[in-house]
C-alpha cells in the first residue's frame, strides 16, 4: 500500500496489519475512521481509498509535493499515486523493487476495476467488426 509495507503503515499510525491485508483484498468493508487513518497515514486527500476503488487514482495532500526536478521511468507516468510509490521516503529499496511495486499496484487497480466492472481509461472498449 503506497509503497509502504502494511508493518510500516501500522506503525507510522495507521490501521493495524491485519485491517490493512483485509482492506488490500477487498476481504471486508471498512468504515470512515478506519478509511481516513489510511488516506491520513499515506498522505492521500480523503476519498482517494474510494477513488482508487472505483478504478481512479489517489491524490496526493497538497502538502506533499513530489521532489522538485524528479525525473520519473516510464512505468510510473504522470499518476500522482505512483509517483508516491516511487518517492517513499522510507523505501530504501533499488530501481527494480520500486518498479515492480508500482507494477504490482497497476495490477491490482485493474483487477479492483474488473471487480466493480470498471474499465480502465487506457483500455477503449472494443468494437465488434462483423466480417460478413
């Protein structure tokens, strides 16, 4: 979750491990309190769990800018959300864990959307060509 293991979340004052594992696999519903110490701990404007959910991004608080002259690889885009993943502070991982953090996130928004029959927005729906 937001580049962070669900240890780290927990211990920075977010919900517990098990809350977290269960909000991640869409196991069980969470209410306001428990959603808003997520998007509080990730530094997300609230509705972005919802957001997220409902196959949108997270947007980062106002008051986390992304480092100034960050240049990002293609994999991590312009989306707010992954260049969160990307900057991190407490990742002190190399290029390839980051990338495939950001992949594994790409991933399971797309299977959130396919969840709540969203389609994403790079993916034009297809138009049936009748051959006869």
């Amino acid at each position: 979750m937001g580049g962070a293991s669900q240890a780290e979340l927990a211990a920075r004052g977010g919900p517990s491990v098990s809350v977290l594992s269960k909000i991640e696999t869409g196991a069980r519903a969470y209410g306001d309190r428990v959603i808003t110490k997520l998007e509080d701990v990730l530094g997300w404007e609230r509705g972005s769990v919802q957001a997220i959910l409902d196959g949108g991004e997270a947007q980062l608080k106002a008051s986390a800018p992304p480092p100034a002259g960050a240049v990002y690889p293609e994999v991590v885009g312009d989306d707010p959300f992954f260049r969160y993943i990307w900057d991190y502070p407490g990742a002190e991982v190399g290029r390839e864990e980051r990338e495939y953090v950001v992949l594994r996130a790409k991933l399971r928004r797309l299977e959130l959307g396919k969840q709540h029959g969203v389609r994403p927005a790079a993916d034009p729906p297809q138009r049936r060509v009748d051959q006869g």
